[in-house]
C-alpha cells in the first residue's frame, strides 16, 4: 500500500475534486463546535480541529431515517402495503473522521452486520463509504482511545491515514478501498523516508500525550452477578437526569425507535435514534416497564457497554474512547470513573 | 454524479411486512380477543412456518406495529391465530378492526420452545393470565402429536373465573384420559368456583413429576416465574429442564433496536423463550 505526501491546499483542492465520485463528508466549525457536513461549493473545510460535538456515526446510520412508505388511500391500488422507501447507497468518502470514531464504526458493526441479521441499510451504507481518518496529534484530556484497543494513530477501520506534517499531509493507504480514493487524488508525491519518519514521530508524540488512562483488561473476568448487585449504581445514577445526550453522542450506542407516522394519506416508517436512558424505552403496552426506575437505566448502560457487551463478543469494550460523554454530561458522569468503580468491586 | 439509488433485496426477508386479512375475530374475556389472520398471499401463508413461543410482529396499518406471540399450533397452518390484550396504541386500533381488514404481519420471529429436546418426554405446561396465548400453540402442537410425547400436565392460573381464557376449550381436556389439566383462579369472590382457589404453585400439591422425565415450558408473569421455578427446583427439576417465555418491548425483532436487551442476550432473537439455566445469572430477567 502507498503512502503519499499531499500539502494541504493540495489535499484540499483533491478532495473538492473528489465529489465527480463520492459524497464527501468533511468537518467545519460550526458555532463554537465541529460537525461533518457534505462538502459543496462555499464549505470550507476544517481539518485543524480536535473532534465534532456530534460522532460522524449519522454519516452511516442516520438520526431519523425512513424504512419504508406507505397509502392508506382505499383508492390506491397498493393500499396499505409497505415499499421500501428509496435511498442513495452512492459511494461516500468521510474526510478527517478521528480513528476513534472509525473504531466506534467496527463496534457498532457487530450489532448490525453479523451473520443472522444483516442490517439492509446500515451495512450498504457502511460498505458505501471510504473512512479517511486523521491521526490526533494533540488528544484532548478526556481522551482514552488507548484504554480501549484504539490509539490516535490507530488504523484499525481506516481506509486512509492522515497524519498532519504542519504544511502537509502524509497519506497512508490502508486497504484498497482506501487506495483507489488516494488514486483519484491530483497531485502529491510518493513519501519519502524523511517523511515517514516524521510522521512515526508525530505519532509516538501523540501516544505519549494521552494522560488519560483506565484499565479495561479486569472486565472480562468480573462476575456479571456481583456487578449487578453492586451499591454504587444508585449514588451514581443520583445526579444522573436520563436526559440520554450521553447516548446520543456516543459512536457506539445504536439503539433505535420504530414509529409509524401518516400525514393525510402518506405514510411512514421510520426508524430514530433512541436511548436506553428514556422510560419509555422500555415501556410495554400493557404498563409494564422492566425498567421503571433511573438507576436501573444507568446501570444497563454502563453494564451493557462495559461488562455484556464484552462477555456477547469477546473483543473489548462497547467504548471506542472519544471521551464525548465525558465533556458533554451535564451532570459530570464519566465512565472512566465507572470503569474504576466495576474494576474495584 | 454516480450513485446508486435504490432497494435493498435483504428487506424482503425481515423487514418488511406481509399484507393479511382479519379472518374472524372471537370475543375472549374482557379485554381480550382472539384473532385469526391469513396472509393475502398464498406463497407467502406456506412460507410461515412457526415453533410454539415464536412471535409476530403486527402492523396496523398506519398506526405502529407490536409483538404478539403466535397462539396457533404449527400443526394447523393456513390460518394464524393471535390472542391480544387491549392495551396500547397498536393493540387499541387493532380492536376498531373487523372482519376482512387489513393488517400486516412480519415473522415468525424469535426462537421458541425447543420442540425436538421436549419431544419423547414428559411436559409440564404452567401458564398465568395472557401466557396462555403462547402455551396454547405448544398445547395444541402436543396435542395434534400426542404420542410423540409422554405424561402431559397444563396448569394454569386465571385472575378469577371470569378472566380464564379459552375457556371452553380448555374445558374439554378436563374429560381427556391423556393429560391432566389442574386450574387455578387467584380469587373467587362470588364463591362459584369448584377448582382450587389460590396462586399457581398450589396446584403443585397435586402432582407427582419426574425430574428425569420433564421439561417445564410456562409463561405468565414474572412473579410467578419466580415462584413456579422455585418450586421446579425443590422438585430436583434441573434449570436446562425449565423453559420461560418473557416478555419484552421487542420491536425490530431481528435484534438491532436493542429495546429488549436482557443483559448479554436480546429478547427477540436469543429468546423469547429461554432455559432458566441461560437466564438465572440475570436478575434483570425475571
């Protein structure tokens, strides 16, 4: 696989470029924060970032996507049957998404791709896209990608690597999907040995940078029982307030709603993102509700993500390490605390 | 701009519904209606072919769709019979229907009793309320196969004599030579009932079991899980001898949407039905 060295206002150029083939999906400041939006005319990129507020997991798995549409007109001679609703499979390129959230994409890929149930959707989209991450050379404090099998110069479900040069770019080709994007690329240069070095540094730097750390290797071995019954799970959920943003941007919660909905005598099927710390979540028609009470949702979903997620696959935690629901709880609850918290039970 | 627009050919297989019509619909107790639904298409109808404890998921037209257990036996196909509760949003429209409506249906799904391991053995069946609607599949399979299996014993615990459902036809197998049929109601305040008065676990007195033989299949609510196992174990009846259905808010049923996640497990795809020796680690379960 090649590695290719771009400078930045040629990187630019080549990924506007890029749209004749892909829907391209780049980040820009928007307000105070990031987010990914397709790249057009007038956007102006912006690589020289930390992360986006919201993961780019929407890119693959929309926030509100319809399933199928529907008459309910007698007149219509497909009265009452469900089409499935038209979508754009068209390849996709993710420019600069951190290798967090490519990590975040491989978890989630076990819930929707596995061999009993493929997820039509999520998995076309998914195969759709290029991922062109973009190496962390400064990692925030709320930062522990290498506390859960990734790193800020991880590749694992990268297609591209960036590594930010200061005035270039070193592109490293990781699978082919990656390579015939870099191949479509004017401009740029083999790497040279200088280069690759460098980029090593810049690397080792950033490993070197991430203070944050909590150990995630003592998981498997608890007992699912007695971390159940465990007393911290009410003083945590104390000041917990279920508002679920914690749920909404994680790269790796991927629970949805189905709700029908009919506007005069159109309707649909969609499927929203929803959230394990809502009552209704669980709320049967009949009144019942398995999990009535606040601190058995906050326990579900630490527990899912940190103890039956990593029985179920045997490969790590449902946690890539992006710290967003650190930086963004209202209430200050963090999971690195509760990692420590099962860890010492 | 080249992109590809258009539909995905896995959708056929789990997502998307199969338009059928309300056949009949048979007045239960209060609040409860037997419904019996045949899909539109005929390939479609032999395509169905269901284990006792799996479920469908119904859609009313226009309204949502909600999980209902099958509560007709697989030795009978052709038409589905479901036995619902008025209850929420989906199952509320579902009683404006009538006769010949449409409705749509997606399934079977889930995994059920494990016919195969209960065939050649003695059964246990113990159902409260509304779990008689799922055991009745596996009752009438039974049934329909007798021989295939030894002793037969159903228990079941209504609320109170008014709320037994299908009850004439349950009563019939008071008379039958091949099972036994205990019933319980929780409560008679009008003192006319004969049968035993009290919860489920006291029909226990009555019986005789072997734990080598049996295997328990049940369904009703959680306490009364909690009790009826109990009892099964005193009785040296082995956790990968019992089977209970639970009942969760199941709504992709292909486990995706992750509403009904019991710990390690997904409701709708590792169950509904589950050996107690899968769920006893769970507290969350029963």
């Amino acid at each position: 696989m090649e590695n290719k060295v771009f400078s930045k206002d040629e990187w630019l150029e080549g990924i506007k470029a890029l749209q004749s083939e892909y829907k391209v999906f780049v980040p820009v400041k928007a307000g105070d924060f990031h987010k990914f939006v397709r790249l057009e005319e007038q956007t102006i990129p912006d690589l020289d970032y930390q992360n986006t507020r919201l993961s780019p997991k929407s890119l693959v798995y929309p926030e509100s996507e319809r399933m199928f549409e529907f008459s309910t007109d007698e007149n219509d001679p497909d009265y009452n049957i469900l089409k499935e609703a038209q979508k754009d499979f068209g390849p996709q390129a993710i420019i600069g998404l951190r290798p967090c959230d490519a990590h975040g994409f491989l978890i989630v890929k076990r819930n929707f791709d596995n061999p009993e149930y493929k997820d039509p959707w999520w998995v076309r989209r998914y195969e759709a896209s290029t991922l062109v991450g973009l190496g962390c050379n400064e990692p925030c404090g709320t930062c522990f990608c290498s506390s859960v099998g990734g790193g800020p110069f991880d590749e694992e479900g990268l297609d591209v690597l960036l590594f930010d040069l200061e005035d270039q770019y070193l592109a490293k080709a990781l699978t082919e999907k990656g390579s015939t994007l870099l191949a479509k690329l004017d401009g740029g240069s083999e790497a040279s040995d200088k280069e690759l070095s460098k980029a090593e540094e810049v690397k080792k730097a950033a490993q070197e940078k991430i203070s944050s750390k909590v150990d995630t290797s003592k998981l498997a071995d608890k007992d699912v029982l007695e971390l159940f019954n465990a007393p911290f799970w009410e003083d945590l959920a104390f000041a917990c307030i279920n508002c679920g943003t914690c749920t909404f941007l994680c790269p790796t919660c991927w629970c949805f709603d189905i709700q029908d909905e009919v506007y005069q005598k159109i309707g649909d099927r969609i499927r929203n993102w929803d959230a394990c710390m809502f009552p209704l979540f669980t709320l049967h028609g009949s009144g019942h509700n398995p999990r009535s009470e606040k601190f058995q949702r906050v326990r579900q979903r630490f527990m899912h993500k940190l103890k039956y997620y990593v029985d179920k696959y045997g490969n790590g935690v449902q946690c890539s390490g992006c710290g967003r629901c650190v930086q963004f709880c209202p209430v200050n609850i963090d999971i690195r605390h509760v990692i420590e918290l099962m860890n010492s039970h | 701009m080249k992109s590809k627009i258009g539909v995905t050919p896995e959708v056929e297989l789990f997502f998307r519904p199969h338009l059928a019509r309300i056949e009949r619909i048979f007045p239960q107790v209060a609040d409860h209606r037997l419904f019996q639904l045949r899909f539109a298409d005929g390939a479609v109808s032999e395509a169905f072919q269901h284990t006792p404890g799996q479920f469908i998921e119904l859609t009313v037209p226009g309204v949502g769709e909600a999980p209902i257990s099958v509560s007709s036996p697989p030795t009978r196909p052709g038409v589905i019979e479901i036995c619902v509760r008025k209850a929420g949003r989906v199952t509320s429209a579902l009683f404006e229907l009538q006769r010949g409506d449409q409705i749509a249906i997606r399934g079977p799904l889930g995994r059920g009793f494990p016919l195969e391991t209960f065939r050649g053995h003695d059964l246990l069946l113990v159902a409260g309320g509304l779990g008689m609607a799922p055991l009745r599949s596996l009752l009438q399979t039974v049934l329909d196969e007798r021989r295939a299996f030894g002793d037969l014993i159903l228990m079941y615990g209504a609320r109170n004599p008014d709320d037994i459902l299908f009850k004439y036809e349950l009563l019939g197998l008071m008379n039958r030579t091949d099972m036994k049929y205990l019933l319980s109601v929780d409560a008679d305040e009008e003192g006319i009932w004969k049968q035993y008065v009290g919860v489920v676990t006291g029909l226990f007195k009555d019986v005789s079991l072997n734990p080598e033989t049996t295997y328990c299949a049940m369904c009703g609510p959680p306490v009364m899980y909690r009790f009826v196992v109990q009892e099964l174990l005193n009785r040296s009846v082995m956790p990968e001898r019992i089977f209970l259905s639970l009942e969760r808010m199941m709504q992709c049923g292909v486990g995706k949407c992750g509403h009904c996640a019991i710990g390690p497990y997904y409701c709708c795809t590792d169950g509904p039905v589950f050996s107690y020796s899968e769920i006893r680690d769970i507290k969350e379960a029963i």
